[in-house]
C-alpha cells in the first residue's frame, strides 16, 4: 500500500490546521490541540527516560571503549530482573573490558569511572 502525499497524512492535516487556526487564529479548540500536539514531544524530551553513560575505558594507546545504556530500563523492568543499577553497571563494565582484553590481549586496560 502507498503511503499518502503529505499534505493529506492526518497527522499532518491537524498540525497544520492547529498552527493556522489556533497559534495564529483566535479559535481556543486549536490552540489547546496545538499545546496538545507540540507541547507532548517536548515534555517527553525532558521528562523522559535519556541514555545514560555508563563510562569510558581507555584500551592501548589510541583506543577507547565508550558504553552507553540506549534506553534506560523502567523501575518495573529493574525490579522485575532483581538487579540494581550498581550490578547492571559492573556487568556492563566487565563485558565491555573482557570485549577489549579479547581483542587485543597484550594492551594494558585501565578503567576510568566518573
């Protein structure tokens, strides 16, 4: 199935009419859809899970090895699989350090936590 032009996409349709008709217009409606359309994305941004930085470790002499957790597990999801932020951390830590000890044995790895 093709998708529709953009102009007809209804997502697109109430954009367009909440900018027109109620951040430009006099119409209430239309300017609570329009805080309602634009003002969720931004709420989410803020409020939000964000990616978390778990550490960066120097491998050899020119490399480093950066880990970050994509998307944060929720409370439920943690408590689920009986793990503590601490444990998931060190897990990670050690996986991404046997990763690098693998790929070059000889290189002296250092561990720097912030």
């Amino acid at each position: 199935m093709a998708l529709l032009p953009r102009a007809f996409r209804p997502a697109y349709v109430i954009r367009q009419t909440a900018l027109r008709k109620g951040v430009f217009g006099p119409s209430l409606f239309w300017k609570v859809i329009a805080g309602w359309v634009f003002g969720k994305s931004t709420i989410k941004k803020f409020f939000g899970k964000q990616p978390e930085n778990l550490g960066t470790w120097k491998v050899g002499s020119n490399g480093f090895v950066n880990v970050i957790n994509a998307k944060p597990p929720t409370k439920k999801q943690r408590k689920a699989s009986g793990m503590t932020t601490k444990a998931a951390r060190s897990a990670i830590i050690a996986a991404a350090v046997a990763d690098a000890r693998r790929k070059n044995p000889d290189a002296k790895i250092v561990v720097k936590s912030k």
